[in-house]
C-alpha cells in the first residue's frame, strides 16, 4: 500500500460514498472526507467505512480543502 492519504468531498452523497471509499482502500492508508453538512447518512455511511470525517460550510473549493 502507498503512503497516500485521499480527500473526498461531499454533500448528500449517500448513493456513492460507500463505493468511492471501497474503490481507494486498498491503495490508500488513509481517507478523508470533507462534507458540507449533508441531510443524507454520507457521514454516517463514511465513518463506517474507516474515513475520517470533518464538516465544513461549502463557500467554494479552495475553501473546502
């Protein structure tokens, strides 16, 4: 596995974030993910998936990151 650490971010991604994070685990050692306080279960989904999760207003991407 690569030291590689991934940023996902969301919003009411609930459909996707499951297979997003399945998709990057096996290359990196850790995922993160940025959500602009979803109304769906993303986090909910995400943190059972082992990524960290933290929550940030959306102003723009750059923002974001």
């Amino acid at each position: 596995m690569a030291d590689l650490g991934v940023i996902i971010l969301t919003y009411n991604e609930e459909i996707h974030i499951e297979r997003a994070i399945d998709s990057i685990m096996t290359i990196a050692r850790q995922v993160v993910v940025v959500d602009s306080y979803s109304t769906d279960r993303t986090v909910e989904l995400a943190r059972a998936r082992g990524a960290v999760v933290f929550q940030n207003k959306f102003i723009n991407h750059s923002k974001r990151f």
